[in-house]
C-alpha cells in the first residue's frame, strides 16, 4: 500500500520527505533527524532551533526571550534576566560579592543585593525556594507561623510581640488563651484556670495522704482531645489545670491518695497513653504535696525538712534535675525551725514549699511519663516522712540517722516501696 501524496511533506530544514513531520510552526515542520539536533526551550518546553544560552544553562526560543524580558551580555553571547554581565564575568569583575550561606554559591552584588534569613544568612536568589517573607521584619524565613490576624511572623518576631500559641491549635494569637475559632470550645471545659480548688476527695486510710502535680506538655493541635481522654481516664480522681511555666499543656493534679491506695488504684496506664500519643514532661516539673497531718508534730516536720536538706546532692540525683523552681538555698535551710513552727512561709519555688495551709509541698521532681519515675517520687515522699518519724537523738548523732546512706538501707527491709529501690538502683547502675 502507497502513502498517498499529499501526506509527504518535505523537512523544513534538510528537504527530505516525512511522513511523521513535527510541525514546529505553522509554516515549519522538520523530519525526525533534524527535530533530535535541535533543543528543547527552557522556558516553554518547545522544540527549538535557537541556540541562545541562559545564564543559569538553558536554552530558550526567541518567544521566551522576548517574554522573559532577557538581554544579552555585554561580553559574551549568554543570556541574562537582568544587570549587563552573566555571571561568570560579572564574578571576574565585580569589587564585591558574597558567598550564599546556604549553596556556597559566590554571587556578585553587582547582578542580585543578598536576602537575608531571619537568622541573618545571606542568600542567592536561587536559594530561596521553601522561604517566606514574614511580615514584621522582612527577612524570609522556612518556618513562619500563621497568626489569628492572617500575619506570617518568624519565630524571632513572634515572640518580641507577644504572640503565644492558641491552647488548641497552633495560630499565634496576641492576647487571651485561644483564638477566635476556639474561645467558646466545649471541648476545653475540663481545663480549669490557675486558681481552680476544689474541695479535696481523700482516698485509701490516712493520715498520710499525698497528691501530685504532674506538669504536662501536649503536641500542638491535640490538647482538646487529651484533655478530653485524661478527663475521662482520671474519672473524678483529679483535674487539670493551666499554668504559666507549661507552654501547650496542663498541670494533673490528684486528688488526695494514701501511697499504698495511690499505687493499686491510680490509672497508671494513662501516663502510657499520654507518652504514645507525643506528650511528653520535658523541662516541666513533678510536685508531691503531703498532708500536714502526717507528721507527729513540729519536730518531726524539722527531721524530715532537715533530712531532705542535707541530702540535696542524692535527692536531686533521685529527681533528675536541679531547678531555680525547687532550689535548695541556704536561706530556707536556715529557716526550717520557723517554718516548722508555722512562722516562715518562705519562698514556694524552693525545694520543700512551706506556704500550702495543709500541705508541705516537694517541687523537687523533674515531670515524667514513665510509670516508675513517677512512682518512686511517690515512694520517696511517703517513705522519707515514715523514716524520720522516729528517728531519735542517738540514731541521728551515732548511727548517721541523716545520711543518704541509712535511708537507703532502711528502705531495703520494706517492700512496700519497690518503686523507689527499683529507681535508685537504676541510678546506681547508670553512674
């Protein structure tokens, strides 16, 4: 079978026929052997006979050149969008130029003035894919934040206008706890303000009761649904509140527990469900108040304060941070005579918070979701009042009654705080 005539076209470029022209224009069509030794435009994606060079090696046909606004430079036949030099003879000539801190790329000031990042780097124009300008300081940066406003800010910015997070997502707002989408959130019901109190409900058989405060962080976006899920799990055994040292979180606070109740009936695997979920206690703090009714009186609250005290180094070894919100200063060990007796309240960022009416609250705990850190603050709280109970004159000035050491062993013959040995034998074993 012939291929009729009229289907035979003649290359543009070479006159050869072609059944399979490539129609390059209206008025060209070229053959496959000539259409492979052109190139591609740059700029279109058009085939091209055009062989005009771009300062950044591509090539592009005379309708992009036109479009794009492109001239060709002074010294060579390349290209460029704008100045009069490419770039390799306006590097040869230019007095100055910088280095892009991010492709190292030397770049003359006489074609592009660098961009500067918000943390102060210099960047060429080919650099700055991913980066945005934000809207106070007009430097560009990867990671702006959206605000209630519609205003893109840079970290930097954020925080010099004080801007916090909305408690539910993450749009920064300038005032207030949330943003207008979540001001009236039902959701948030079950996180009260500061100063919520409630009337304590006490669990399992005092007088030796004790409550935590476990400060919480929360991923961004997510602290209704775990508000809502530890609400649920807590079931009346505690509350959470909001506090001003926890960016995008709560504070758990139990109600009042006996420590032998508090370790059967909590429910411990919500510490396990927070953990899964990205939560976590990082830089936060694990305060255990204990009632004031289960000392024996002032001497017996000056035992434990003064053991405590002494004891610093091994305490906040047990604890796992030293913190300016639970110091040991010298001013407060010097007045653990007047605080026993009800004269000093001191200052409640210190170690042992006297201020509490009916408790003396231990701030020393760094904030966990593991199971065990937080049981063994337990553990150490109710043991260490159970110890210095009975500590008399002569176990304190002959047998070293206040030292780390005798504590220790005296915990070794009571099972009841498996916790506690557990953790300082992990500790032992990490030194």
């Amino acid at each position: 079978m012939t291929t009729p005539v009229d289907d035979i076209l003649r290359c543009g470029d070479c006159g050869t026929a072609t059944t399979t022209p490539f129609h390059l224009s209206p008025t060209l069509a070229v053959c496959d052997d000539c259409v492979r030794a052109r190139h591609r435009c740059s700029g279109c994606g058009q085939i091209t006979d055009v062989t005009s060079v771009t300062d950044n090696d591509g090539r592009i046909c005379d309708y992009c050149e036109r479009a794009e606004r492109y001239h060709t430079c002074d010294q060579c036949d390349i290209l460029i969008r704008d100045g009069y030099l490419c770039r390799t003879h306006a590097i040869d000539e230019a007095d100055e130029s910088f280095t892009c801190t991010r492709c190292s790329s030397l770049v003359p000031l006489r074609l592009y003035e660098p961009f500067y990042a918000t943390d102060d780097r210099q960047l060429c124009p080919n650099c700055l894919g991913g980066f945005d300008l934000c809207d106070h300081c007009d430097h560009y940066d990867d990671a702006l934040r959206s605000t209630e406003t519609g205003r893109d800010l840079c970290d930097d910015c954020a925080s010099q206008l004080d801007y916090t997070e909305c408690g539910v997502c993450t749009t920064l707002i300038d005032g207030g706890t949330y943003c207008e989408d979540h001001r009236t959130d039902d959701d948030l019901d079950g996180l009260h303000d500061y100063g919520y109190k409630p009337n304590p409900v006490f669990h399992g058989i005092g007088p030796r009761y004790l409550g935590f405060e476990l400060e919480v962080n929360v991923p961004p976006g997510y602290l209704s649904d775990r508000i809502n899920d530890t609400v649920d799990t807590l079931n009346g055994l505690g509350y959470l509140k909001e506090d001003c040292s926890i960016d995008h979180g709560f504070e758990l606070v139990t109600h009042p527990m006996a420590y032998r109740w508090a370790l059967d009936s909590f429910p411990w695997h919500l510490l396990e469900t927070l953990d899964l979920a990205g939560c976590s206690g990082d830089d936060l703090g694990l305060h255990v108040h204990i009632s004031r009714a289960a000392f024996a009186g002032p001497c017996h609250v000056f035992r434990w304060m003064k053991f405590v005290y002494r004891n610093a180094d091994d305490v906040q070894t047990l604890a796992r941070r030293s913190s300016s919100y639970a110091a040991f200063r010298d001013s407060e060990r010097n007045h653990i005579k007047d605080a026993c007796k009800g004269n000093y309240y001191g200052d409640r960022s210190s170690a042992i918070n006297p201020q509490p009416k009916h408790t003396l609250e231990l701030r020393v705990f760094a904030s966990s979701l593991d199971i065990q850190h937080v049981q063994a603050a337990l553990a150490f709280a109710d043991a260490s009042v159970a110890y210095t109970r009975d500590l008399t004159i002569p176990d304190i000035t002959q047998a070293g009654g206040w030292t780390w050491s005798a504590f220790t062993q005296w915990l070794l013959t009571r099972p009841q705080y498996a916790p506690l040995t557990a953790e300082l034998e992990n500790l032992a074993c990490a030194c």
